[in-house]
C-alpha cells in the first residue's frame, strides 16, 4: 500500500487535535504564590447576586482569606445576618493576573463552597469580547458540575463528540436561551457539592487549544488520576489522560473571533441570575434571599481550599 507524505501530516494534526499534546510548565502555584498570583476584584456582582465582592485587605481582616499548611482558602461570610438594606453577603472574587490562551490548568481542589443559595465558579474569561469556560459551576448544592462556553453569536457545539459527560445544550451564544451557555453536565454526583466535599474533593483541568476546549475531572479516589497530575513537574502530556469529562471542538465555532486571552477567575456568589432562578425547585427552605440573609452559619462551609493551581504553556 502506498502512503505518501500528505497522509502522515493529516494523520499528524488530526492525532494532535484529539489526542492531546506535550506542554511545559509555567507556573505551580500554592499557599501564598497562588494568592500572589490573583487580584481581589470588588465589583458590582455580574450575575446579579445577594454578594459584596470585597478588596484583598476586607478579605483579610475579616478572615475571608488565609494561607495555612500551603494551601489557599477563600470563603464568605459566615457571622453575619444581613437586613434587607445591606447589600449583599461578603465573598470573594479573584482574578489571575495574567492571562492564557493556549495552556493547560490543573487545579488541585480540597474542598469547594456548599450551602443552600451558593453558587461558586471557577472559569476562564475576559468578558465580553473573548468569551467564556466555566471549568467547575453550580448552584445549590445539586449535582453534577456543569462546564460550559458562553459566547458571542454563532458558536455551537456538535450534539454528538467524544467525551464521558452529557449534553445540556449546544448553542454557545451567550445571548440566546438565558446566557445558559453550551454546557456539560459531568457524569460523576462527586464532582460538584457535598459529595464533592466528602470525598476528599479532587481535581480539574482544562485544557485549550486553537482547535479545542477540553475539561477534565478525577475524583481524589480514583485509581486512574494521570502521574502528571497526581505528581506535577516540569512537562505534562495530555495526550495520556484519555477522554475529557467535557469537549468543545472548533466544528462549528471559530475559536479565533470567539475566545481571546483569559484571565482565571474564582469566585462564589449567592441567589443571583441562576442560583436564584432555580432555587425554588433545589428542595432549600424558604426564599434564595431570605434564607442567604438570614442564616450565616449555614455558610460554615461556604469555601474554597486549594491544594494548587499548575499553569503548562
């Protein structure tokens, strides 16, 4: 059989756009570096949450951020009730201080907020203009994490691809379907919440590409988390991490006028757009905004615990 030259280029790009790649390692972030790394952005809350994002040295002073055995937590606040005249609960919400487009994040998660109302996220984005990932979100408490891209218009997804989790949509337009985005629901209850929380947390990763978005989830039990995630160093290569939880292929989106530099955020809210919208069918007491105001405690474990956030480029 003859095989010429133009067939092993396609059969080259066609394993790098699938398969994955090597990449080199540009940051590993823990403790204090990861805190450095960020900056506190007290904010009008875009989702339209019951939140006061504050500044780093509020966060500080009322203990919303710490580092301790290097690790990062970051949570709200969990003393106060709130009148109807206040304008929100404290919580955080931090941006990288760089930005990514090709790159690889790993993000090793102990624990991530839960409660009744809560709705934490940790995503990609430079918003509007260059799009949206949402790597790990939900809302109160319910199961699975849902990842998803938001963007402008004529963007979607292929209803059939190769990845373990389920369709929730395929139209990315941000500005179509309540801005529900193109998501993924993960096939796993222990990746988002409680079991999330109960099972020693785990970790997520993203990898983008021109030609691709993939997230995946290991559970901190699991028995086939790669070496390179487990034990990070210098290079990773993901083409030994088998099928994404979630794949966003450039099929019928053109990454280039969709998705720009990123920063990472991270940040929890309450009520708001979606955690609000919904709450009435979650199976919590009382109203989203009653219950956030009035129910400190119950945001005891309302935090994110970060073992450590690597960056590949």
């Amino acid at each position: 059989m003859r095989l010429d030259f133009h067939f092993f280029v396609i059969l080259a790009l066609a394993a790098t756009t699938t398969l994955g790649a090597t990449y080199q390692r540009s940051s590993q972030l823990t403790g204090q570096s990861f805190l450095d790394a960020f900056s506190f952005q007290a904010i009008p809350d875009p989702t339209n949450g019951r939140v006061t994002y504050v500044d780093e040295s509020t966060a500080e002073a009322d203990g919303l951020v710490s580092v301790a055995n290097n690790k990062l937590t970051l949570r709200a606040d969990y003393t106060t009730t709130l009148t109807s005249s206040d304008p929100g609960r404290n919580s955080f919400r931090i941006q990288s201080n760089s930005q990514y487009t090709t790159h690889v994040a790993i993000f090793d998660i102990a624990h991530m907020p839960q409660g009744c109302g809560t709705w934490p996220a940790i995503l990609g984005a430079n918003w509007p203009n260059e799009g949206e990932v949402d790597i790990v979100e939900g809302v109160n408490d319910q199961t699975p994490n849902t990842c998803s891209l938001h963007t402008s218009s004529n963007c979607t997804m292929p209803s059939s691809r190769s990845m373990t989790g389920t369709s929730d949509g395929t139209d990315c337009d941000a500005y179509d379907n309540n801005n529900s985005g193109c998501g993924v629901s993960i096939n796993d209850n222990k990746s988002y919440g409680p079991q999330f929380n109960s099972n020693g947390g785990g970790w997520y990763a993203i990898e983008r590409s021109s030609s691709y978005i993939k997230i995946f989830f290991w559970e901190r039990t699991s028995d086939s988390v790669p070496s390179d995630v487990t034990s990070p160093g210098s290079s990773i290569n993901t083409s030994n991490w088998g099928t994404p939880a979630a794949y966003f292929p450039d099929t019928d989106c053109n990454f280039s006028t969709h998705f720009g530099p990123h920063n990472i955020i991270i940040n929890l809210t309450f009520c708001g757009d979606w955690a609000g919208s919904s709450y009435p069918a979650s199976g919590c007491p009382s109203t989203c905004v009653d219950y956030v105001d009035n129910n400190p405690s119950a945001f005891e474990d309302a935090y994110f615990e970060f073992n450590s956030l690597g960056i590949y480029e």
